[in-house]
C-alpha cells in the first residue's frame, strides 16, 4: 500500500514568480514618468545589467526569449529548406524559430551526463549533412551542455552556434572555484551560459530563475548583429520623417513596465539561483537511497542555476507505463514506480511536477524531420517519419532524449518551497518506491 498525505494547503509550483516589492518600485517608476511603452530607463538598465552579468557585450530587450531565438535565426540567415541542426531534448521555442524562417530542424540526440545535445551525436550529423551551417542549443533545466566539445565541433565544421540560454541564466560553465578548476581549460574558466554561442537568447518567462512575467533577451557581442535586432524588433522603421520601410519588421521589443519588473529581479538572481541549488541539493541527500539519480551535471566543470530539478528513474526500478500522444497509464508495483505514479502522487496532494520535456523528434510536428542519435557502436541513425521511440535489438529505447522522457521527471523547485514542503514531497517520492 503507498502512503497517504494530507493535501498541501496552498499549492507547491514547479516554478512560480518571486517578487520582492522592489520590482514595484521601479516599474511605479515607469508610471510616474510616463514611460510607459518600448524606450525608457527600466529597458536601457537591464539591458546594461545584464551585458555586466553574462559578460557579453550587447543585449537587445525583447517581448519573449522566442522572439530573440527568432531573430538570432534570421541573423544567421536561414533559408527556406534549409537544414538547421538543433537539440532535440528542450523545449519547442528552441527549434520553431528555424521554422518561422522556412527552415529544416534536424534534432541532434542527448548524451547522457547533462541531456544536453550530444558532440559525438552532433560530429555524426555532420558527417550526414557537411552543409548544415547553423546549429541551435539549448541548456536544458539550467545545466550547461558540454560546450567545449560543442564548440569545437561546431568550429571545425564552420557553423554558426545559436545559444538557447532560456532556462540557464546564471549558470557558467568551467567556473574558477576550488577543486573545479582541474581539468578544465583556462580559456573558458566561469563562462556564462548565453556568451557561448554567435548569437543567444534568454528569456524572463514567468516560470524562469527570474521574471518580468514575459520577456526574453538577444545577447551578442557582434555590434552590427545588435543594431538590426534593435530595428527590427521595432517594425523595422527606417531613418526618415515618415513610416519609411525597407526590411519586415516585427513588434517584439520588451515593455518599460515588464522591463521594471526584471530591473528588480535582477537585484536577486544570485539569491534565487542559490536558493535552487539548495532544493536540488535537498532532493539528492533525500533520494540517497532509492533507485534513482538528479539530473546530472559537469560537478568538476559546471555550475547550472538548477532551474528544475530533475529525477531520472533506474531502468531495473520502473514499473510499466505506456504513454500515447495523449495519456499515459502505468501498473503500480513493489518496490517500483515510474513518473506517471509520481507525477499523479504529487497532484494529488497539491504538488505540481511535471514530465520531462518530450523531445522534439517524438512530437507529432516534427516527426518527419531528421534525427541524428549515436548507436552504441558509435553509429548515427536517422529517424525519418517515428512516430515513438526507436528501438534496439534489445528492446530498449536506441535514443537517450526518449529513455530520459520515459524515466525522468520534474520535481517542485519553486524558491518559495520551505524545507518542510519539500521533506514532505521527497516523503511523497520516497513511498511511491515503498
Ligand atoms: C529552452 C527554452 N527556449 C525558449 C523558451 C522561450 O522563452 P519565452 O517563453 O520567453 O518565449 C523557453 C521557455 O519558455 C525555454 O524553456
């Protein structure tokens, strides 16, 4: 029998807003002034701020971190029909921009240390497609993906990176403190996520590390790759006393007032981030024993923000499930679970968690693009018209984006969670194995 709990009064969020009053301020501020529309002090700050915090050297506000990936493809001059090769285990906002451009995703499987997208995955899709000159990825959950080896790849094959930092602001990759430091290059010692790639997007959705309740940014250090964003994020006006247009153009710069809501989260990103660090760090000391693991990162050479925490179920402790494009059911079993039983306990008692995104080539929009995964002999397959998981001799999934799908799952991480919330919610985990 598993255990019964009683219902949490007020509902635990997988990752909700935390304001702190001196958002208030600044967008009173906007108010008072009349700054109430795309220009304006709110806009020019985090703008300014964030360059100082990632370290990049231009940043252009925009509407959401979508309409920044949008651009960042148009940057990178994609043509219709053409392959653009993109991470497969994210979110859909990484990889609909190459299609707004007329673009063809090929989704690149993930490896199994950060489920980001996979170099040797990436140099095989290479050897399929040697024209391919965009490649756009993503730091899923806030866990930076294995950007040198990404890089390198990426250079020797002269493609451009799109960075999708939505979900990582904050985290760096081979950051300076104490034991890290070893093995890592010194060249790349506590990069930011989102100064990795040409071109690079992060958003303030109001489910990210911090919030203007939308929002998004383009980050470049390319001046002239900036000025254009700028223009055509304002419906691409030219330099003339009338509405003179020579280029498309788009509606998507930021809002002074939401910009004033991300002015004052700004001010405690850091606290957030540490603070999100200590739920995952709670959830690992609390799974110790269960036959499971936390979504994994570089310990030695990366620093996530731990936007989500994740928990990825061990093969030989999963009790059936089956999901279609729809539901999903499983056969409850002891000693075992799997993230539907999971996912259902927390409901249930007013904890919302989620599964892990769907990858992008088991989604029914884009089942007939390619997919590049590597076999265990080191072999790429593309999957050209599955619907599902692809299988191997053995039975299991070839693919790691659909095993870590099928086993995997997000678990509460609001900042607001207090410890007890959260002792109750691994108790929740915990019975589930009972
Ligand atoms: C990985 C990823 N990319 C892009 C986006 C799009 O950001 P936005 O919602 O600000 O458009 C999100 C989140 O929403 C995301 O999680």
């Amino acid at each position: 029998m598993k255990k019964e709990f009683i219902p949490f009064e007020n509902r635990i969020w997988l990752s909700s807003p935390t304001m702190h009053g001196q958002e208030l301020v600044f967008v009173k501020e906007a108010y008072d002034t009349n700054w109430m529309s795309t220009m304006g002090t709110n806009i020019n700050e985090i703008e300014k701020k964030i360059c100082e915090y990632v370290g990049c050297k231009y940043a252009v506000a925009l509407g959401t971190g979508t309409s920044a990936l949008h651009m960042a493809v148009k940057l990178a001059g994609v043509k219709p029909g053409e392959k653009v090769f993109c991470s497969d285990l994210t979110f859909a906002a990484t990889v609909n921009p190459v299609k707004y451009e007329g673009g063809e995703p090929v989704f690149i499987d993930s490896e199994y240390e950060t489920w980001n997208m996979d170099p040797v995955a990436l140099e095989q899709a290479f050897e399929l497609y040697p024209d391919v000159r965009v490649v756009v990825m993503a730091h899923l959950y806030g866990t930076p993906a294995k950007m040198d080896e990404l890089t390198s790849v990426c250079q020797k094959h002269g493609a451009v990176i799109i960075e999708d930092a939505a979900e990582s602001l904050g985290a760096t990759y081979k950051t300076q403190s104490g034991p890290k430091e070893s093995g890592c290059s010194a060249a790349t010692l506590g990069q930011e996520t989102g100064t990795f790639g040409k071109y690079n997007a992060i958003s303030f959705n109001g489910n990210k590390i911090i919030t203007g309740s939308s929002g998004g940014m383009f980050l470049t250090d390319d001046r002239e790759a900036a000025d254009r964003v700028r223009k055509w994020s304002t419906q691409s006006r030219e330099n003339a006393p009338w509405y003179q247009h020579e280029e498309i153009g788009y509606n998507y710069r930021m809002s002074n007032v939401v910009a004033g809501i991300i002015r004052g989260q700004l001010l405690y990103l850091d606290e957030h981030i540490a603070r999100k660090k200590e739920v995952y760090e709670r959830y690992r000391e609390g799974f110790q024993d269960l036959p499971v693991s936390m979504n994994p990162y570089d310990e030695k050479c990366s620093e996530p923000n731990f936007w989500l925490s994740c928990l990825l179920i061990d093969e030989e402790a999963m009790c059936r499930q089956i999901r279609d494009e729809h539901e999903a059911l499983y056969i409850s079993e002891a000693g075992k679970s799997c993230p539907t039983e999971i996912l259902e306990m927390l409901a249930r008692y007013n904890a919302e968690g989620r599964p892990i995104w769907k990858p992008m080539h088991m989604q029914p929009i884009y089942r007939m693009n390619g997919f590049v995964t590597r076999e265990g002999d080191g072999r790429a397959v593309i999957n050209t018209g599955k619907s599902g998981t692809v299988m191997g001799h053995d039975g299991k999934p070839l693919d790691v984006g659909n095993d870590i799908f099928n086993r995997g799952l997000c678990l509460p991480s609001d900042v607001k969670m207090t410890e007890e919330q959260q002792d109750t919610v691994i108790e929740m985990v915990r019975s589930c194995f009972e």
